[in-house]
C-alpha cells in the first residue's frame, strides 16, 4: 500500500486501459445526446402528417427537448456532485429510456411535449456528469484529449444515428415511432455497459468520503493498475462544510460568469449552423436529400475538429487554441454565409465550419472540466451548459427573424457569427491554472502535466 493521494497517482500515472475505456463509454454516452436531436428532426414530418399538426404546434415539439436539456443540466449536476457520478448517469440513462419508450404511446402535442421534456432531462443531467467523469478518469496529460474526445460524441452521434434513421424511415408513409424505439434500445444497452465497467469517480470518493469510500477507492485503483492506499487524504472541515453553491460565491463567481457567457455565445453560433443549413440550401434550390448531405458533412467536420483539436492540446496551451477556434468559426461561418450556390463548395465550407464551431465547442468543455474543483465539477459543467443551452433556443428564433425582416443571407450569417468572436473576447478575461487556493478547499486539477513515469532498462 502507498500512503500517496490516489488523485495524484492518477494525475501523474499513464492512463491504463479501464481509464480510457471509460473515456470511451462517455463517448458512446454523448452521442445520445446528437442522435436524439437529430431523430427528432426526421421524426418530426411523420409527427405532423399523422396528428395534422401546423409549423407552430410542431416547433413546440421540437424546443421541449431543449428546455428539458437545460433544466437537466443545471439541476442534475448538482446531484451528480452530491451523490456521485455513476449513480447519476445510471439514473439519467433510466430517465432517457423511459422518456424514448413512452414517445412512442402518446397521442398529442401536450403529451409528447411532456416526454421530450423527461428525455431532455435525463440527457442534460448526464452531459453534465460525463464530463467530469471524463476528466477525473484521465492522467493530467491527456485531460484536455479525454474531454475533447468526449465531446465529438455529440457528431459522431448525429451522422452514425442519422445513417440508421434514414434506412428507418424510409418510404413515403414511414412510421416515425421505430426512431424513438431504436433510441431506448441504444440508452438500454449502455446502462449495463455503465454498470458492470465505470466504477465511481476516485476523485469524486476522495473529496466526499462517503461509507466505505477507501474500500471503493483500493477496488477502483486495483483495476486501474495502480497500488492500494493505505487512508483517505484529510479533508478540512471547512471543505466538508462547501456546497455547490460555491461557484456562485467568490473566487468562483467571475470564473463561473466568464465560461458561462463564453459557452453561450458560442452555442449561439453553433446552433445557426445546425438549424439553418437544410432550410438554406433548399432555399439555394437544391432539393431535399441534398440539404441533408450538407448537414451530414457539417457534422462529419465536427467530430473531425473535436478529435483534431484533442491531439492539439497535446502540444498547445488549451485557452489560446481555444480562442484561436473561435475566431476561425466566426470566420467560417461568415464564408457560409457567402457561399454560391454550389453544392460541392458548400459542402466544404460547412464541413470547415463543423470544424472549427465543434472544436470550439470542445476546447471550452475541456476549459470548464478544469476550472472547476471536485466539489462542484458536475454542477458548475451543468449550470454553465444549461444557461449556455439558452443560445440554442435563442439562436433560429434570432436568424429567423432577421430572414424575416429581409436581410439576405451574408448579412444573417455575418451576424450570427459575431457569437464566437463575443466568446472568444470573454475568453480573453480567464485565468487557468492560477485561481487562488482556499483553506481547506479542495484542489483545481493540475494544469502543468507531471513527468511521465521512466519505463524500467
């Protein structure tokens, strides 16, 4: 046994291979998230044709998942910080399930709005947990790659899902319930994968010190590779006293503000591009099918940035590439929105724009798993996320409008893109790596990777 903190030996051990298999549970868990965003868009038209519902009743539908989202992330990841990771992924998976399954029993707008609601709950709740998990199961030199790899779930997702929904759709009368069942089947399926695979977070064990929390810890660390310890580290009383109120109060506050309203600007931006694309390509006189290739694109530009993006952080400080992401998205989207009316150029251009707005997207989840200590990891991750969802909702009423009103493409996009310059610009503000420490408190993760381990000659 070892008398060293088993949240340093993970920081500064290589990632064995439970640990990077659970960073690739959270992959699989993430990619829920973008194949129920965008099963719901292909639902959608069967949806209206069986029930005759207008554009309007129908945009209800479509927003319940979000305001679900929202509110899941914001209140479930302080569960996820009070009562564990695992537990709370394992619940939300349950929640998910069941909100996919009872979609398809329903029989009007009122009660399928209430479903999609539950879905979105569990899916904001469990955004909010992986996060962390993916953080507090990676050494400090593959913290930001985990993260990142995490978050490409979300397009990888959306195109593997979209694939399986176009062959479940397809005909002109399709059945839109199959979606919904094909949903449940996956989230099912992940639930024993959480279970019997992702032991509790030892960070997460350390800091609260639940019963039975060394025993739990010596199983993790076994599994990992790694040597039992011989007691839990000592946590002040003062520590023990914090709740996640925390991010709220200061030395937390401005950081909370600052990753906040970067996340939602962003998240304005991105979800432009996601929303507006086939309407715009349609409009372009382009037909259907071939506004979905654009968008399949985008999202395969998208997961390519993420993993990108990860491997660069290997190499490059993550707030500066970050930044670097946000601007080149303003730029991008800007270009998008002075594409001709080209399908193979839009293609590329949206695949660049996938790009850069994901990675994006990625540097600032990895940016929010490391400014945020144990405590309140989970659910400063879920407030940030949740608020940030807002930019989602806000984002096709805010273009819709300006199309509306008359103002052609170049000046809706160039528009739309200032979101990630304002990002970027408040980014500009963070600190990482040098945030105060507090009696007592427990520890930001390190920022400065420890030596790897010299192999044996």
């Amino acid at each position: 046994m070892t008398t060293t903190d088993p949240r340093d030996v993970i920081a500064g051990a290589p990632m064995s291979r439970l640990q990077w298999a659970v960073v690739a549970i959270t992959v699989a868990l993430n990619a829920l998230d973008g194949f129920d965003v965008l099963s719901i868009s292909f639902a959608s038209p069967g949806i209206a044709r069986e029930w005759g519902m207008n554009p309007a009743a129908l945009g209800i539908v479509l927003s319940m998942e979000l305001i679900g989202m929202a509110l899941g992330s914001v209140f479930l990841g302080g569960v996820a910080d009070k009562i564990g990771r695992r537990p709370t992924i394992l619940g939300c998976l349950v929640v998910m399930a069941v909100g996919m399954v009872m979609a398809t029993t329903v029989r009007g707008l009122i009660d399928l709005s209430i479903w999609r609601v539950v879905t979105g709950l569990g899916i904001g709740g469990m955004l909010a947990a992986i996060n962390a998990v993916a953080a507090e199961f990676s050494n400090t030199q593959r913290r930001a790659l985990s993260v990142s790899l995490m978050s490409i779930g979300y397009p990888l997702g959306a195109v593997l899902g979209g694939l399986v929904v176009a062959q479940l759709l397809r005909g002109a009368n399709a059945d839109w319930r199959p979606v919904f069942y094909f949903g449940a089947a996956m989230t099912a399926l992940l639930i024993p994968v959480v279970y019997f695979v992702v032991p509790e977070s030892v960070h997460w064990l350390a800091r609260k010190q639940p019963a039975g929390a060394l025993d739990r810890i010596n199983k993790a660390m076994r599994r990992m590779g790694h040597a039992a310890v011989s007691a839990l580290p000592e946590i002040g009383a003062a520590a023990r006293s914090r709740s996640i109120a925390e991010i709220f109060q200061p030395g937390l506050v401005a950081i909370t503000t600052i990753v906040t309203l970067a996340y939602f600007f962003h998240i304005t931006t991105f979800y432009f591009i996601v929303k507006w694309i086939p309407k715009i390509v349609v409009d372009m006189g382009f037909v259907q099918s071939s506004a979905a290739g654009v968008l399949v694109w985008t999202n395969v530009g998208g997961a390519t940035g993420g993993a990108v993006f990860g491997l660069l952080t290997l190499r490059f400080g993550l707030k500066p590439l970050t930044i670097v992401l946000l601007v080149l998205s303003t730029v991008m989207v800007t270009l998008f929105g002075r594409s001709p009316a080209d399908l193979e150029r839009l293609a590329l251009i949206c695949a660049m724009a996938g790009f850069c707005t994901n990675a994006g997207i990625v540097g600032l989840y990895a940016i929010i798993a490391q400014v945020f200590p144990t405590q309140v990891r989970a659910f400063g991750t879920g407030f940030t996320v949740g608020v940030g969802r807002g930019g989602s909702v806000l984002a096709p009423i805010i273009a819709g409008f300006l199309f509306n009103y008359g103002y052609a493409l170049p000046v809706v996009a160039m528009t739309m893109a200032t979101g990630s310059l304002f990002a970027a610009a408040v980014l500009t503000l963070l600190k990482l790596g040098d945030r105060p420490a507090v009696p007592g408190q427990d520890r930001p993760m390190r920022t400065t990777p420890l030596p790897e381990p010299r192999p044996a000659r």
